[in-house]
C-alpha cells in the first residue's frame, strides 16, 4: 500500500536537504523512503521552491533546461555565499597578522635601541685597535 506525505513534510524534507542539514541518503534512512522519490520531491522543490506539493503540474516541456538553470543559480548563490565567507576570514586573518608585525617591528626597534648602541660601540672599539 503506497504512502502518502503531506505537502508540510515534503517541503521540510526538502529544505532541510537544500540548507545542508542532513543529506538524501539520511532522510530516507530516517522515514523510510525511496532515493528516487525523494529526488522528485527535489527536482520539484528547486523548480517551484515554496509553492512546490500544491497538485500542479510543475515540469514544462523544457523542465530539463529550466531544473538545470535553476540548479546552476542554486550554485552560484551558494559558492557566493562561500567566497564571501572566505574573504571576511582571510581578512581577518591578514589583519590579525599586521598586527603581529607591528608588534614585531616595535620590539626589532626596542631591541636596536637598547642593544644596537653597544654593538657599534664595540665594533668601532675593535676597529680602533687594529
């Protein structure tokens, strides 16, 4: 006997495996469900998003076409997304190490200025001698 899901569950089955929640394999180890079944659920739900389950046909004579544009801006949003991410961190990153060079810088000047004096004072000893 065929099950049926209501329109709430698929749409929650779908989000949750398009924000990275969980994945396919694991939501059908979950509910017992069938991966093709699940992947019609997805293919609907990246074609119609929110409005998707409502009993409307949802695939166009190009649905191929239109699923494979949409899956494409779904990357591109997320690989935006991940850049974004990335730049924030490395700028981060770079402003934490500017800060450790000029600390460096600070304390090289220190060290020059305390010991840096002595050393000519030796060097031009040594050179006076000889």
């Amino acid at each position: 006997m065929a099950r049926t899901h209501s329109r709430e569950f698929k749409l929650l089955v779908c989000q949750r495996i398009e924000k990275g929640e969980t994945s396919i394999s694991q939501v059908c180890r979950e509910h017992n469900l069938s991966m093709g079944m699940v992947d019609r659920w997805l293919q609907q739900f990246r074609i119609k998003r929110e409005e998707s389950f409502d009993g409307t046909p949802w695939r166009s004579e190009n649905h191929v076409d239109d699923f494979k544009v949409i899956e494409l801006e779904n990357l591109l949003q997320q690989l935006l997304k991940e850049r974004n991410s990335l730049k924030r961190k490395l700028e981060k990153e770079n402003r934490a190490l500017q800060r450790q060079v000029e600390k460096l810088t600070d304390k090289v000047a220190a060290f020059e200025e305390k010991y840096g004096k002595a050393n000519r004072k030796r060097q031009n000893s040594t050179e006076d001698k000889t």
